[in-house]
C-alpha cells in the first residue's frame, strides 16, 4: 500500500475541526444553523435548553476554528455555518442517518 504524505498544519487544522465537531451540543447548534441559514445565541438557547453563557462558550470554538461566523444587526448577532466542508459532513450524517431508518 503506497503512502501518502500530508502537510502538518493541514492535518492539525482538519483536527482542530473535528474536535470542535465532536461536542453534542455544538452538533446540534451545527444542524440547526444548516437548517435555518443563521441564527441568534437566543435561538439556540431554547432548542439546547442551555444557559447563554454555555453556547457562547459553544459558538467561541466554532468560530475559532472558522466553522461559523457572526453577523451584527443591532443588538444581536446572526450566526451562520461557512465551512462548506463541515456542512457536505453534517449532511453525509444526516443522509446516512435517514437512510438507516433513524
């Protein structure tokens, strides 16, 4: 089997990026914000039933690894999934769960 090489820093972003996916509630922040196009720390509050403070904890790493990204309008801030890879992933999981009968 021949070898492939990879580039260290790709291998440690593509990491980066899948620690941030492996959280629960950041998956579910992930889902939501595909399904709706952008939504607000507000928004997921209700849906994750979890303090502010914990998804904006959850929205930080998201950002950091440039999954998300925010849009002020006023007072609030509009998020929305960028990565077009983390989103084709997400929908491969999905596909793949609604195929299984999930």
């Amino acid at each position: 089997m021949k070898s492939i090489n990879f580039d260290k820093n790709f291998l440690e972003d593509n990491a980066e990026i899948f620690k941030a996916l492996g959280h629960p509630s950041r998956l579910c922040i992930l889902y939501n914000l595909v399904d709706k196009e952008e939504g607000t720390v507000s928004e997921m509050q209700h849906c994750l039933n979890e303090p502010q403070s914990t998804i904006s904890q959850h929205i930080g790493k998201l950002k950091s690894v440039g999954i998300i990204k925010g849009e002020r309008n006023g007072t609030e801030i509009k998020y929305r999934v960028v990565n077009e890879k983390v989103k084709a992933v997400l929908k491969i999981i999905r596909n793949e769960r609604i195929k299984n009968g999930e």
